[in-house]
C-alpha cells in the first residue's frame, strides 16, 4: 500500500496546486462501488491531510474537495443502483458474489435512511450501501440529504489524525509527535472500545434478564396476593410479555434513592458535603459575564411561569383534538411535578447556597427549574415520540434531554442549587415519569398529530418565554449577579507583626485543594512585577495547542505550564510568572492573587499566592503537588538596594482534618 501512497504523496508535494483534484478523484472513488474496494481511501486520505496539517497544501479548500467527491462517488453508486435495480444481482461481480449484495440489503432495511449515514464511516459497507439504497427504491431526496450530511462529518473525522500529525510535525520533534498522534490515537480506541463493551453487556443483561422477567410475571399471575400487580402494571400491547415490571422496578429504586439522598442531606448539611462545595466552588471560578447571560437565557426554560402555560395549552390543544388521555396525562406531569416540588420543599427546608446578590425565597432541595424541565419536557418528548416509530424516537428524546440537561447546569452555573438539589430533582422526576407512562402505557392510542402538537408546544413555549424575559430579565440578572466574597480591611503593622492568617490558606483546582499559600505580599501589583522581572522572572508563553497536547499526552516536559491554573476565593490569578532558577531544568511558576483583604493604609489588596516547581508531565492531576520551601532568594534579590522588607514565618494550617505547619514568606515595602 505504501508504494501506491508514497509516490501519490511526494508528487503532490511537488505539486501542491493540484492538490483539490487529487483529493476529489481520491474520496470519490473511494466511495463508489466495485472500485471503493481497491482504492486505499483511508490511508490516502489520512497521508494528505498530513500534507494539510503540515500547510504544504491548503487545508480548508482539501476539506471541502475530500467533502465533494464523497458526495459524488456517493451519488455515482446510487444512481448506478437506481438504474439498473435487480439487474445488478445478474451482472459481475454480484452474480458470482450474491452474498454481498445481501449483506448490503439487511443493512438498509436495518437502518433505513440513516444507513447512508452511518455505512459511510463503516468500512466494509462504505461504497456498497449508497448502491443498495438506489436498488431498493429509496427516495432520491431522502438519500441526498443523508449523503450530504454524512460527507461533511466524513471528510474532516478521516483526514483529522493526519491534520494533527502534519501540524504537530511543524512544531514538534518527530519522536514526540507520534507520540502525541499514538496517545490520541489510543485514547480514541479506549472511549470506542468503552461504548462498544456497555453496549454488549447490556445486550447480554437483556437476553438474561428477559426470561427472568417473564417467569417473575408468570409467578405473580398466579399469586393471590399480588396478581393485582400485573393488573395495574399491564401492557395494552400484548406482546409485551411482562408487562411494565422494568419501569415499576425503576420507579423503586428512583424513589428511595430519593428518599435516602434527601434524608442523608438533610441530617449532614449540603454544605458539608464535599461534592456540594467542590461544584459550587467550580462554577463560580467559571463564571464570566458572556456565559452568565446565556445561562440565565436557559435557565428561564425551566422557569415556572414559562414551562406551565406549555403544560395548559397542550392540554387544551389535546383536549380539542379528542385526545382525553394523551391531555390528562399532560396535565399531570405539571401537576405531579409542581405539587412534590412544594413539598419536598417544606418537607427539607434546605438552604439554599450563598454566592448570588439576591438567591429565590423559596427552600434549595429539590430543584424546582430542575424538575419542572425534566418532567415536563421529557414526558412531552414521551408522548410525541409514541407516533414516530422505534428506531426514530431518539430525534425527539435527544433534544429533550438536552434541553433538561443544560437547564440543571444553567441552576448549578449561577450558583442557585447545590449539586444535591439538582440530583434529587432528577431522581424525583424520573420517579414521577415512570409513574405517568405506566399509566399511559395501560391501554392503546391513537397516534397524535406530531406536526401540529409539535406547532402548539413550540408557539406556546416563545410566547411565554418572551414574555417572561421581557418583563423580568434585568430584575433576574441583578438577583444572580455573582457576589463577591466579603472584604476586611487590616493595619499593615498588625499583619506584619501577629502573622495574621488568611481565611483561606490554600488554593484549590476543580474545586479540590490543590497547593498551599507559601507566599503573601503587601505591596503595588506593578511594582511587584517589576521586581520580579529585573530578578529573573518572565511571562510565560500563552497556552496553544501545542502546550495543550504535551499536557495531555503525558509528556515528559518541563517547558509547558499545566492546562488550568489553580484558583483563589473562586478567581484565576493576576499575574502568573516562570523562572529555571540557575539555568537548570525545573521551571518554577509563580502565581499571585487579591485576597479579600485590603491594606488599611494604601487601600490595595494583599496579595496572595503560591511558588511551586512545574512537574514535568500532566500526571500531576493524580498526585500530590509539589510543595516547595520558599525562600527570599527564590523570588528576588534581597540585598540592601532592594526596595522590600521580608521575613518568613510558620503558621499552623489545616488540611483533611490535620493541622501542619507551613512556612509563609512575608514581603512588605520598606518603612
């Protein structure tokens, strides 16, 4: 294969303006049939986009060639299928090969339209598929739109591993960049063979649990006592076997997985639970005013005064087109979902957290935007998806649970919840969903208009959404504008003399504590820089990609600060600096923030901060950070012409319920 790709390579090499037809030729025989099966697409496509990573030949025009000709050769084969029909099964090399057609056939029967779209990155059904879809009659604007769509997400995911290894080539030495293609490369194979084996045991826990189900079912049939059961949990569809057993077995374990995590929280405290404060403290350090606006746009969804005119109007709507059950159901979900989050509600009385200017009246746990979306929107999505049929409905439960998701986040973003609240309030809608489609579930129904509910539920969701936003946005963005932590003012003197601790004495990454403050300064930001640069100190070079792949493949490298920079009070530091102390090989890094005190006499914060040596590769996540003595020498030169006044002290610390002693450098101006 390498004496077909090599030379292919090195005459475009030479000849880089004929690079878009190469490309063209290349993935457009690749794809149509017959000649897809000698043609090493794959490789080639990978060996040019090296070429395009590289900048030998221009990326982005190679893409969209590489995307045309997918498309062709696509349409060749189809329109080749269309034609000729069962003629083909008669003509070479089918005839002699019936088999392959075959499998092609229980593919597209299999998947139907969206076949195009995935034998399009299988390989042994790529240029076959598109041909059977044309011999069995499928609608060519159905077949265009899949070609299209899957040749926009094929071209760059097959020239993407050469795209990386050309531009890491230009930038790295040779020996890491296969490292970092090697590592990625690995990476992807272990999230793909992840899936594949869930995928696999789950099928297997199916086909075990199926039987088990069945005779379960069976035994309560019989039974006195609870034969009752399979009359409540009955399927209107007959082969159904076992009934709605799985979604009333959930429906259990949901609601006293509940009903612990509300106790548990209410007898500890949300805020002494560590994942409560290592989100909490997550979020806020995220927090920026573009996001903020956007996550108070989608937190509004789930907003009460949005969400139940959806609930009425779809019931009104479906009352209007003769659908009694599919309506009361409707009108449950609001009901159920609105009446547990006021009782729960008053039942834990949980606090809410602090952080925001002006946090909602009412009581944290469960999240009430929380549990609105997810209830609603997703027993929405349940009942339209009944009129599509299985192995479409993921177009319509996809976008709901997304939408249920996102909106979680938005109420864990601008610090309204903490992470229990909005676990609890997944797990209390899903308890109230399973209840609700069990009921549906009992006796058939007529399909629903998808189309039209489809029109009431969008129209009614803008019309009430709008409406709320006009009329409340700049009350809401005020109410969780992000409070800051509170200042204190001290006396420089007092510091310096009682070596005064600060209320938080580490910095912390992801919300974890990562590294103690060794460092505290008491001075103007920019003359600190100043010294700090006439002494050795430098800028480090912005973070790019390249120093992103180093970190992430796990390279051995000193030269690469790590990919997120811990943080202080919820706030990334203002001045981050690097130095190889006596021109050695391990690279220190300094980084200082405002604490929330201010220095009574110049009304400038005192800055906080860490000294640390960066570890050579980004397996620093898993371990202990390296603490280091900090001296006076390390960050500048004390001698008498020097400007600063410094001493170290010992202060006691805590850290995971131990108290340590850690050395502090004081630094203060001269008197």
């Amino acid at each position: 294969m390498s004496d077909i790709v090599s030379p292919l390579l090195q005459w475009l090499n030479a000849n880089p303006e004929w690079a878009g037809v190469a490309t063209f030729v290349i993935s457009a025989a690749e794809s149509v049939a017959i000649i897809g099966t000698v043609v090493p697409g794959s490789v080639t496509m990978t060996a040019i986009g090296t070429l395009a990573g590289a900048g030998i030949i221009p990326l982005w025009a190679t893409i969209i060639w590489a995307m045309l000709g997918a498309i062709v050769g696509d349409g060749i084969s189809y329109w080749i299928g269309h034609y000729f029909k069962d003629r083909l099964r008669r003509a070479w090399p089918f005839k002699n090969n019936p088999g392959v057609l075959e499998k092609g056939e229980v593919f597209v029967h299999k998947y139907g339209v969206m076949s195009v779209f995935i034998g399009r990155f299988v390989g042994p059904v790529r240029a076959l598929v598109p041909l059977v879809a044309g011999m069995l009659g499928m609608k060519p604007l159905q077949f265009t739109i899949a070609n299209v769509t899957s040749a926009i997400g094929w071209a760059p995911a097959y020239m993407l591993p050469g795209i990386l290894l050309g531009a890491a080539s230009t930038e790295l030495p040779p020996d890491i960049a296969i490292h970092v293609i090697l590592v990625l490369f690995l990476i992807f194979l272990f999230i793909v063979l992840c899936f594949w084996t869930t995928y696999k045991l789950l099928q297997l826990i199916n086909q075990q649990a199926e039987q088990i189900l069945i005779r379960f079912w069976e035994n309560l049939k019989k039974s006195r006592r609870f034969h009752l059961a399979t009359v409540v949990l009955q399927h209107h569809n007959p082969k159904q076997y076992y009934g709605q057993l799985i979604l009333a077995f959930y429906f259990l374990l949901t609601s006293l997985s509940f009903l612990a995590l509300i106790t548990y929280v209410k007898c500890v405290g949300p805020n002494h639970l560590l994942v409560n404060e290592v989100v909490f403290h997550l979020f806020r350090g995220l927090r920026q005013p573009t996001a903020d606006n956007m996550m108070l746009g989608i937190t509004l969804l789930g907003q009460k005064e949005v969400i139940l005119p959806v609930v009425g109007a779809l019931f009104f709507w479906l009352l209007i087109t003769q659908r009694m059950r599919a309506a009361f159901h409707i009108l449950a979900l609001g009901i159920f979902a609105a009446g547990s989050i006021f009782v729960f509600k008053e039942l834990t009385h949980t606090l809410r957290p602090w952080g925001i200017v002006n946090s909602p009246e009412t009581y944290s746990m469960p999240s009430g935007h929380t549990t609105l979306a997810t209830t609603i929107y997703m027993g929405i999505a349940f009942i339209l998806a009944t009129t599509l049929p299985l192995k479409r409905r993921w177009l319509i439960y996809v976008p709901a649970t997304f939408l249920a998701f996102v909106i979680s986040i938005s109420r864990l973003y601008l610090g309204a919840h903490w992470f229990t609240d909005v676990l609890s309030a997944w797990l209390l809608s899903a308890a109230i969903l399973m209840v609700v489609i069990i009921s549906f579930r009992r006796q058939p129904e007529k399909p629903i208009n998808l189309l039209s509910t489809s029109l009431v539920c969008g129209a009614s969701l803008f019309l009430s959404y709008a409406f709320f936003y006009y009329h409340h946005i700049d009350q809401l963005r005020a109410n969780y504008a992000l409070l800051n932590w509170p200042m204190a003012e001290i006396n420089l003197e007092e510091w310096w003399q009682k070596d005064d601790a600060i209320p938080a004495s580490h910095v912390s990454l992801f919300g974890f504590p990562s590294q103690n403050i060794n460092i505290q300064w008491a001075g103007n930001l920019k003359q600190i820089k100043a010294t700090l640069l006439k002494s050795g100190w430098t800028t480090p070079p912005a973070r790019d990609w390249i120093s992103t792949l180093h970190r992430m493949t796990d390279i051995k490298s000193p030269e690469y600060l790590p990919m997120v920079s811990p943080q202080y009070l919820d706030k990334k530091p203002e001045l981050i600096l690097a130095k190889r102390p006596y021109g050695g090989k391990k690279l220190l890094v300094l980084r200082l923030w405002a604490s929330n005190r201010t220095i009574h006499e110049t009304q400038q914060p005192l800055w906080v901060g860490t000294i640390g040596s960066v570890p050579r590769s980004y397996s620093w996540l898993f371990r202990k950070p390296n603490e280091c003595n900090v001296t006076p020498k390390m960050v500048f030169q004390p001698d008498k012409s020097t400007q600063w006044q410094w001493k170290i002290v010992t202060l006691p610390l805590s850290n995971h319920h131990t108290t340590i002693n850690q050395k502090i450098l004081l630094i203060r101006e001269k008197k």
